[in-house]
C-alpha cells in the first residue's frame, strides 16, 4: 500500500484521526443534548431570560413596606388558637395513620384568624365575632372569644425595638441601632423602587 519513512508521520496521523474522533463526538453529542432539551433556537428568541420583572413590582415594594412597618411599630402575632390546635393534631394523627411516618406533614391552617396582623400596638385589631370588647390601648396581649364556635384565640404584640432596660444596655442600644439602619436602608430602597 504505502511506506511510512518516520515516526513523526506516523504520531502526526495518528493524532489528526484522534482529534477527527473526538470533535465529531462531541459536536453529535451537543446536537443530540440540544435536540433532547429543545433549546436550540429557544434560547435567543424566548426573551424571558433578560426580561426585567416589572409585574412583581408593586408585590415586591409592598412585601418591603409590609416589613418595614413591622420594623417601626410592630406586629400582632398569634400565639394561641384552640380549635386551629384540635384541627392540627387530628391532621396529624391521620397523617400517621396514612403514612406511616413517611414523609414530611404540611399543615395547612383553616382558621379565620391570621398568623400574622400588623397593626400597632396602640390600633389593636378588632373581630366582629369577638365576645371580649373591653381591650385595653396599650396592652400588648389581645384575648378573642368567638362567639360563633366558642374558640379562644389569643396575640401578643411583637417588637423589634428592645426598650432600654435591664443589665444589658449597650447590647440592647446596639440591638436597637441595628433595627434603625435597617429601618432606614428598606426606606431608601423603597423610594427607588418606586422611582424606577
């Protein structure tokens, strides 16, 4: 057929069939990848990949607003509710049941009453149902009969702003001096959102 007259001709051809080999391999692969993901032309022209997300906007600035008034004044929470704890252990006594212990147990509320009000401490938040009509302004406990289903219901009010007493007071002022950069960043943050 044909000599070969040194061993440079013979590494030389023997690396140009390997390189043939392995870009073919590897460019058949990326077209087959392609293909299986469908993203050859969709990459470019879909558009969702840089698109800004101004729908979100206005979710977005009220979540930050939503944060920053409980940073400021505070949030009701709610600590106790009787007939949402007789709800959850029955789910979760079923759940057992069920499962077997096998998996994770989501539960989700059925109450009337939310996790979470924020309001100030000095507006408390009121229940038409409500049998208890006689709270105090100021206090930072908030007890609700329903008279509907009898549940008792009970939230605190929660504060982010440690008054300064106690035996630690440069912990607390530097806990407190925290909270009001914070304060004062979501406000900046804030105003350019909404200037955008």
């Amino acid at each position: 057929m044909f000599k070969i007259y040194n061993n440079k001709t013979i590494i030389f051809i023997f690396s140009f069939l390997i390189f043939i080999a392995v870009y073919f391999t590897h460019d058949s692969n990326l077209i087959i990848y392609t293909k299986s993901k469908n993203i050859t032309n969709k990459m470019m022209t879909n558009g969702n990949w840089n698109k800004s997300k101004i729908e979100n906007k206005n979710e977005h600035i009220q979540n930050m607003k939503d944060e920053l008034f409980m940073l400021k004044y505070g949030y009701w929470l709610k600590i106790k509710d009787e007939l949402e704890e007789l709800d959850y252990n029955y789910e979760y006594k079923n759940f057992q049941k069920l499962n077997n212990y096998i998996g994770e147990f989501n539960y989700i509320s059925k109450s009337k009453y939310p996790k979470i009000i924020i309001k100030k401490l000095d507006d408390p938040p009121k229940f038409p149902d409500n049998l208890i009509n006689d709270h105090q302004t100021g206090h930072c406990n908030l007890m609700i009969i329903d008279k509907i289903d009898n549940n008792s219901v009970q939230y605190k009010h929660m504060n982010y702003q440690i008054p300064n007493q106690g035996k630690d007071l440069h912990t607390q002022q530097g806990y407190n001096e925290q909270v009001n950069i914070k304060i004062k960043s979501l406000e900046s943050m804030i105003y350019l959102f909404e200037n955008m």
